[in-house]
C-alpha cells in the first residue's frame, strides 16, 4: 500500500474512527483502524465489535492495499501534524507504516492482516432519507429517560414502534421512574421498520450522535443491524439492534390520558427557575420539591431539612382537580421541563403517587411521564417505578 492524502481530508473521519475504539483496555485487533488504499480513495474503518464506522476520502494512491494500525496512536498523530500532504507507505519487510509530511518521519507497526474482517454492507434496497438535525432531537429528547445500566436490558434501549393508526411513528425511552415519547409521521420509515419496531442500546445511541451531523443522512434496516450513511455516501454508521422485549408503555399513558387526572398549568421558565433555587436546599436524603395547592390561582413549592435549612416560594398557576399535595424530585423536573419548548406545560396528576404526565402545547407529539415521590409523615422520600 501507497497513498497520499491530505490531512484535512482525513482528520475528521480518524476522529470517527477512533471514538468508537477501545483506548487500552480490550483486544488488539479491537483497537485497531484499518486504511484501505483502493482507486482514488482512501477507505478508514473501525469497529468495537459491536459497532462500525467506514468512511472513503480522496487520495492519490500509487499502490493500492491494506493495513492496520493503533488507532489511537495514529489519530493522535494525525491530529498534531500541521495541514498539507501526508504519505502512507507499507513496508512489508520491517512490517511497519511509514509516515511522512515534509521532513517528519514516523514509523507505526501494523496489525496481522489476518484480523481483518469485512463490514457489514450497507443495505441499498429500501433506503429512507432523514433530517440529522431531527434525530438528534430526537435522541436528545428520549435519552434522558433511558436507563445507563446494561442489565436492564429493554430499559437500556430506545424504542422506536411504527404505529399503524395514523401512520406515525413512537420513539420512546424508559428507566422505570421517567418515561419519554415522542412522535412524527415518515410514511418510508414507517414501512422501513419491523411491525415488532427496533430497540437500540442507549451507548450504540450516543456513539451515534457523535457521528451525526445537521445534514441529511440515509438509513436502512437489515435484520440484525441498523445503518447511517451521510448524503454524500461518504460515510457509512452501522450498530446492532436490541432483541429485548419493550414493556407495554400503553398501560401508564392511558392513565394520564384518562381525563380522570388532576392538571397543573405552569409558566415553565418562571417554574425551572423556581426549582432552581429550591433545589439549592434539597439534600441526598431530601432531593425533592413540595407543590402544594392551598389557594386558588397558586402553587406552593417547598423545600426543607434539617442540615440545609428551608426555601419556599408561591408561583401563579391555573389548577384543577383534588389533589392537595404532591412532591417530585427537583433535579428531575428541572431536566424534563429543559427539554420542553412550550411557554406553559401542563401537568395530569394522577394521584399523589401515581403517573404524572408533562405535555406542551408547542410539543404536541411529546409525552414525559414522571413518579412523584412517596410522601411519609417523617418528610422521607422514596421513588415509586412505572415500569
């Protein structure tokens, strides 16, 4: 193999590569990215296993093949070397790469051929175009809710399910105390996807949206794999689908749309403000916010304990139900208003410990479902699952 290329061209793509790598820990051949020099392309991949990254960027090669190297070295290298030309030569004899730019002159040993295996193709039959921007607001509005623990398996997915009834799409996450879904309308990926749906696994979901851009990309749907490609096919994301069973949501979002529920109707930046100093005074035995609903017009928010000292303040709200008192951890609040975009959210409380659903009216197609904290006598707190 030789090539030359420019180090801009490539430097992006290295950083691609090497992300989904491990540092040090794990196999060799695990940490290696692979540079295949063929026509007038330089072809960068990588894999953690689990996960794939390829990616072709222009070049001048004068001897077309393969070789492997540590990727984390070679990216570094990259990284610091000042832009221009960059000339990869594979010297078989020493089994090493030769580096070059101007007067530098760099030496990588180079991985077993052997350990190379081919990557997963990208499908081209049934192809779906997408906004990038889309999907990670997506991402961003779902994975807040997702569990971080593995061993919760289904819990540790996003969920996307094609729903027939009006032709639209839920993607949902879950991490048995939250509970996010959003939805919208795409007739082709509607029919892209299984009638089971498809689960991803929330570390496959951010490694994905290190990847992604604003710009339109391509996805299709094997059996076993989903895959992203960038508009311009230069780039190629490919990570396994989840074969976990996701709970049936339906039986807690039927009780908030039940109509039978309590509603809170809050300006939402005057009430993440208030939580924000509330939350000043919460502690890691006491981490939640009082609402109490004891005049008309008005909402109470409280908090207190014995080491941090107490805060309360009286917001304007419009109430309608019940419900005297309820209390929900702050912290929580504070994140799940944060991904709203409404000027006012409502709130359907269901019961001082039962599911209490977040909706916006600029958020049509987006659901929070959160638990309130059970309330005891001695003011102690603990979290009930919707799960």
């Amino acid at each position: 193999m030789q090539v030359t290329v420019y180090r801009n061209d490539i430097i992006d793509g290295l950083q691609k590569s090497a992300n989904i790598i491990p540092a040090k820990t794990g196999a060799a051949f695990l940490r290696t990215i692979w540079l295949q020099a063929a026509g007038a392309n330089l072809r960068i991949m990588s894999t953690d296993s689990s996960l794939e990254f390829t990616g072709n960027y222009p070049a001048e090669v004068a001897a077309e093949g393969l070789a492997g190297v540590q990727g984390r070295s070679f990216f570094e290298l990259v990284r610091k070397l000042p832009p221009g030309k960059i000339d990869l030569k594979l010297d078989p004899a020493s089994q090493n790469l030769l580096i070059s730019q101007g007067n530098r002159r760099y030496k990588l040993a180079v991985s077993e051929q052997s350990w190379f295996q081919e990557f997963a193709a990208f499908p081209e039959n049934g192809t779906v175009y997408w906004s990038g921007d889309f999907l990670q607001e997506l991402i961003d509005r779902i994975m807040f809710c997702v569990s971080d623990e593995d061993t919760m398996e289904a819990m540790a997915c996003m969920y996307f399910k094609p729903v027939a009834e009006g032709s639209k799409i839920e993607v949902c996450g879950l991490n048995g105390h939250q509970f996010a879904m959003a939805s919208f309308v795409n007739d082709d990926i509607l029919a892209a996807l299984p009638a089971e749906g498809a689960l991803i696994q929330k570390k496959y979901v951010m490694e994905l949206k290190k990847w992604l851009t604003t710009d339109e990309i391509e996805l299709s749907l094997s059996q076993k794999r989903l895959f992203f490609r960038t508009g311009d096919k230069r780039e190629t994301f490919s990570l396994p689908l989840s074969y976990h069973q996701f709970p049936d949501y339906k039986n807690f979002t039927a009780k908030v749309y039940a109509g039978e529920t309590s509603v809170l109707t809050a300006n939402r930046r005057e009430l993440i403000e208030a939580l924000e100093r509330i939350g000043i005074f919460n502690t890691d035995s006491n981490r939640c916010t009082f609402f109490l609903f004891d005049s008309p017009g008005q909402a109470t928010l409280s908090s207190q304990a014995q080491e941090s000292g107490a805060a309360t303040e009286t917001l304007e709200v419009t109430y309608k139900g019940d419900l005297t008192r309820i209390a929900f951890p702050t912290k929580d609040i504070i994140d799940i208003l944060a991904h709203f975009h409404s000027e006012t959210v409502d709130f359907a409380l269901t019961g001082s410990e039962g599911p209490c659903g977040v909706t916006g009216a600029d958020d049509s197609d987006y659901l929070v479902i959160v638990m309130p904290m059970k309330i005891h006598e001695e003011t102690y707190y603990s979290e009930e699952s919707i799960s």
